[in-house]
C-alpha cells in the first residue's frame, strides 16, 4: 500500500508577480526537481496553518494573506501526494532557504524552462493560463 501525505504548498507572489520557487533536495524523493515551497500537513492541523508554518520553519517567511487556489493529487506508486496549493499574496520577510535549499523567483512565463515533480505540473499549467491573475482582479474588487 502507497503511503499518503496530504502538503499544503504556496504560490508566493511578488511584487513583480514572479513566483518562488525551491530546489528540493537530492536526498528526498523527487529530489533535485523545483517546487513551490510548503510541507506536510500534521494530523489535526488545517493547511492554511501548515502553510504558514512550512513557509516561517523554511523560509523564514510570515504569510499575511493566503487564498486557496487549487486541489491536487498524484500517485508516484509508493506515495500518494495531495496537494492544498494556496496563494500568498502578501508576506512578511526576505525568503531564505533555512534548510539549504536553493531558491528562485521565476516569472510565469518561464516555468516550462524548470523541472517538476509530476504533482506539481498541474500548478504550473494553472499559472501559465494566467488563472492567478483572475483570482487577483476578483481580490481587488472586493
């Protein structure tokens, strides 16, 4: 039986609207491969707080205003992986890859040049629609 994990992951916008994006590293499965940074979701725990906690533990970012954005799931065959993507549009801090990840702001458009996970192609199809772009506009005009 495949092991599940339930991730909470942000799409982290600037102001410049580029995303941050994290090198995982080599050790850990899907090593070596770009991600949009988060971790697990611990049980009893909702994925706005995970978030929030992964982002402050590993990049040492406080997220101000998150939305949820997007369900996901893969299944590698040994794992199971759901994906709780939210959008950060406003946070506190200078990212810094705490646990020694490399770290990159990227604009939407140049996503297609990085390699994924397989989990996380669905994010980077979503942004490449401009679909996040909607969902601003939609913010703004509240």
């Amino acid at each position: 039986m495949s092991q599940r994990l339930h991730v909470a992951a942000g799409v982290i916008l600037n102001d410049e609207k580029a995303v941050l994006l994290a090198l995982r590293p080599l050790h850990k499965h899907q090593g070596g491969l770009w991600e949009f940074p988060g971790g697990k979701v611990e049980a009893g725990e909702s994925a706005e707080k995970a978030l929030a906690r992964e982002l402050l533990e590993e990049l040492d970012l406080k997220v101000l205003r998150a939305e949820p954005w997007l369900l996901t799931t893969h299944d590698y065959g040994d794992r199971q992986v759901t994906l709780d993507v939210w959008l950060v549009r406003e946070f506190a801090g200078i990212p810094s890859g705490r646990e020694g990840q490399s770290l990159r702001w990227v604009a939407p458009a140049d996503l297609h040049t990085y390699r994924f996970p397989a989990a996380n192609l669905p994010i980077v199809q979503r942004l490449q629609a401009g679909d996040w772009l909607q969902s601003t506009a939609q913010a703004a005009a509240q």
